[in-house]
C-alpha cells in the first residue's frame, strides 16, 4: 500500500473516499478553514443542513456518510466526530483509523482513501493513524475457502491511502508512515502466530519461525532438550515432560553495531496449554493455542526493531513447550530443580508458565542486561480482576514499571500496576523444596505468580507483563481484533524506541 501525503484541497482530491474529522459541537466551514481547505459554497451548504437535520454533533466516533454526486472530486465523504478538542490525540486517531478500515478496507471497492484526521503537524498523530489502519484491516484467513459473502477473496484492497495535512513535511512524514507501518505490521505478525492452530504452532514450528527471521543484524540460537538439560533447566523441562511435541528453548539476540543499551524480553511460550494433569475444563481450554502470546509478542518486537533498524541490542527469549497429561507429565507433588539450583514443588500443574520463565529468566540474567520485561497469560486471576480492558503490570523497578505504562498510554495499550507484597511470597512457602509454583488458592493469584518470578530475577530491574485478560478479544473492535490481539508489542517498541532516544538518560 502506498502512503501519500497530500496538502488540501479536499475539493480536488481524487480519492474514493474521504474520511474528515470534526470536532464536537465545532462547524463545518470552521473545521475546513482550520485546514485550510474548501468545499464548493453549495455542496457546503447541502452538508451543514444534512448535519443540523441529523442532529450531528461530531461527538467521538459518530459519523455522517454523503454521497458527493460529483460535487467535489471525491467519491464519497464521511464525517466523523473526534470528540471534545481537549480530549483529542493519538488514541483517538489511531482507533478512528481502525474504525474505518475495518469497515472498509476489504469490504469495498475503494481503492483510494484520504484521511483528514486532523494532523496538525504532529509525527505522533500521523504514525497513530498509521497504526490504526493496518491493525483495522487485519485478518486471518488462511483457513477459510471462502468468506462471508461467498467468495475466498480477503485482504485490504486499499492502495493509496492519504494523509491531509498542511503543515507536516514530508521527512517527518515519512518517519511517522515507516515507524507506524513497522509496528502495526509486526503486531500483525505476532497476531498471526497466534492464531495459529495448536496442531501447527507446535514448539518446533516456533523455532522454525524464529530461527526465519535470522539476518546480519539477528541471530537465532535453539536448544535442544539435552542442552537445556545440561545448563540444568529444570524447571522448563518438567512442564514439557508430558507431551511428545519436544521442546524448544529459543533466544534470539538483535544487535545493531550502534546500540547503547541492551534490554531482555522473555515470552511464555506454551503453544498448547491443557493443564497438565491438573486438567482444565473443556470451555477452558477452547482458547489455549494463545497461551504463546507472549512468545509472539517478544517475536514481533524483535521485528519491528529490526525493520526500523533501531540502535539497540536485545535478547528475545522463548522457552517453547506443550502442557499435557501423559504418563511422563509431571504430578502434584513433584519437584522441579531450576537453572539457579531453586527447587519447586509442583502443587498445580496448571501453574506451568511460570515454572518456564522461571528458567528463561535464570537464562537471561546470565546475559547481564540492564533491564528485563517478561510477557506472558499468566493467570485468570488478572482476568477477573481487570478483565480485557488492561494488562497487569508488577516488577522490582517503579521507574522501569513507569515507562512501560507511559509507553503503553501512547501505543494505545493500558497496564494497571498490582502489588508484590511481601506477605505474598508466605503464601509460596514449601514443606519440602523452596517453594510451591501456585499460591494460596482465590488469593492474589497474580500477585502470588509476580512474586514467584521475582525468585530467579537476580535484583535485575524486571518488569512482569500478564496479559491473559488484553491478549484475547471475544469480538472485533477498533484497533483491536477477535482472538489473540498481540497485545504488547506495541508497547513495548514504543518504550525501547523511547529509551534509546533518550540516551542521556539513567538507566532503569
């Protein structure tokens, strides 16, 4: 898709379609005069008295459609409201953006769409429209023969999209488009991984993926379950005892030769999660080939780094396994030795992710990065308490914590932070190992998880990311997608592009 920046008049625009913002309660003719734009004075009229018969008050997301009839050069033109001014700014933008691609960037025969969103100038609106565009039009498909309306075409056929803006130059332009695209794409990819069948995601299928991605910048490592045997991951290997799917352990390093700063991320990577002989109810288990959310998330960040070239160095970490009941799974009462020689009794075999990063993140301390964040869909209890409206975020580090919500509130993704409370860890005391990998049952079940993996972070600034609740969506919305949203990536290429911006400042 080629993305063009265009300086109004709207009236001579040859698109298809133009999508243009209004503020609430504000006219018309002013919101085309503050873009310095012009409609012709009767078509204009036409429109005020539609807007004034329709009660159009451009309140947020309601629109207006009209059909020009050839007044203007564009086909069709659809209002949309952005809301108070006030309250105006890249979220808007961006799930303005999803809005309408989602409605008609596979449904129509638009070839060309313009965007007056009203830019004014800033990269950061421009990049949000972006943003919003590709993960609107996202969907997957590859097992479909045909679609809803009988056919087995999909895809976005938009191919021009338009930004109308004055004021913006064409440089800052072209880095809003190229950061914007990178990061919708690679949560895009990441979604896909997801929505993956089990039968296919298989920890070896992962590895294969990641291992793809390898280029000068990028290597891939994969152990095998004898090496991760032999650097003693105990507790990896316990959860994958029970399926005939091997394990994975996959690290993958980004290097640019001017990076200034080194970040880990470690993915849960549980491609298929019945619940061990601790076993999940049907209906439980219907969505769990999303259990590996995590692990396609630090995947597609790892992407959106490498397609922007980003001066950093980061070690992206999976340990890739199944969940299974089996004969070899490991039992209630088990107990599993760690990488950093911590020993765990199993008092719930559907408390396996973090037996896995437990391991991944003895793993990447050993690398002595400045800062670790872990992705993962840890727990339902994150689910009950926040449900799909934010992730939880706990750690060892306020500041590190602090800029991963800031950044989370540009990328449009919300964290809420939960307390690791040192009466938590009371609740994982053990009368026979070091300590049990579940809590207290209907107790802070993922506060009680968040200080399980604050065990094996060394006193590293670490930041622990669970998404069960964000990760899936039951239905299409904005920006968002049914079943696994990738939630984090975004997120997190906002906060290391951030970081490595800013590199003055002190370390998290």
């Amino acid at each position: 898709m080629e993305l063009i920046l265009e300086k109004p008049s709207f009236s001579a625009l040859a698109a298809d379609l133009i999508v243009f913002g209004v503020f609430q309660d504000e006219s018309l003719s002013d919101a085309l005069k503050n873009c310095d734009a012009e409609f012709p004075a009767e078509f204009l009229a036409e429109i005020e008295e539609l807007c004034k018969q329709e009660n159009y008050k451009a309140k947020s997301k309601e629109t207006l459609s009209i059909f020009t009839q050839k007044k203007i050069t564009a086909r069709r033109l659809i209002l949309v409201g952005l809301g108070k001014k006030n309250d105006f700014g890249p979220n808007a933008v961006r799930k303005a953006s999803a809005t309408f691609a989602r409605q008609f960037a596979s449904k129509t025969a638009y070839t060309h769409v313009a965007l007056g969103l009203r830019f004014d100038g800033k990269k950061e609106l421009i990049q949000a429209a972006v943003e919003g565009w590709f993960l609107g039009s996202y969907t997957f498909t590859l097992y479909k023969t045909q679609n809803d309306n009988g056919a087995n075409e999909t895809g976005d056929k938009t191919k021009r999209l338009s930004f109308l803006d004055q004021q913006l130059d064409d440089s800052s332009f072209e880095q809003a488009c190229a950061r914007g695209r990178a990061i919708a794409e690679a949560t895009c990819f990441a979604r896909d991984l997801i929505a993956e069948p089990a039968c296919n995601m298989t920890p070896t299928k992962l590895a294969q993926l990641a291992d793809s991605m390898t280029c000068n910048l990028l290597t891939c490592e994969i152990l095998e379950a004898d090496e991760a045997a032999r650097l003693g991951m105990g507790a990896f290997l316990g959860v994958a005892q029970g399926s005939d799917q091997p394990p994975k352990f996959i690290a993958i390093k980004y290097s640019h030769p001017d990076a200034k700063r080194f970040f880990a991320l470690v993915g849960k990577g549980i491609t298929f999660d019945s619940g061990g002989l601790s076993l999940k109810t049907a209906a439980g288990m219907e969505t769990m080939k999303y259990d590996m959310s995590g692990a396609a998330v630090v995947m597609g960040v790892v992407r959106a780094l490498l397609d922007l070239q980003a001066p950093v160095s980061v070690l992206a970490v999976v340990a890739a396994c199944e969940n299974m009941p089996s004969g070899t799974a490991t039992k209630p009462g088990d107990i599993l030795v760690a990488m950093n020689g911590k020993t765990i009794e199993v008092n719930n075999t559907d408390a396996e992710g973090r037996l896995t990063l437990a391991d991944a993140l003895c793993y990447v301390c050993q690398q002595k990065p400045e800062a670790i964040i872990d992705v993962a869909t840890l727990t339902g209890a994150v689910v009950a308490a926040l449900g799909k409206a934010a992730a939880g975020i706990m750690g060892n580090d306020e500041q590190l914590m602090e800029k991963i919500i800031d950044s989370g509130k540009a990328a449009g993704e919300r964290y809420w932070p939960l307390p690791l409370f040192d009466e938590y860890k009371e609740t994982l005391k053990s009368d026979v190992a070091d300590l049990k990998n579940a809590g207290a049952r209907g107790e802070a079940g993922s506060s009680s998880a968040g200080m399980f993996l604050k065990e094996f972070v060394e006193g590293i600034p670490w930041a622990h990311l669970d998404i069960a609740g964000a990760g899936w969506m039951d239905k299409d919305k904005e920006e968002l997608n049914k079943g696994g949203t990738a939630f984090g990536v975004r997120s997190l290429s906002y906060f290391i592009l951030n970081q490595i911006e800013n590199e003055s400042a002190s370390p998290v």
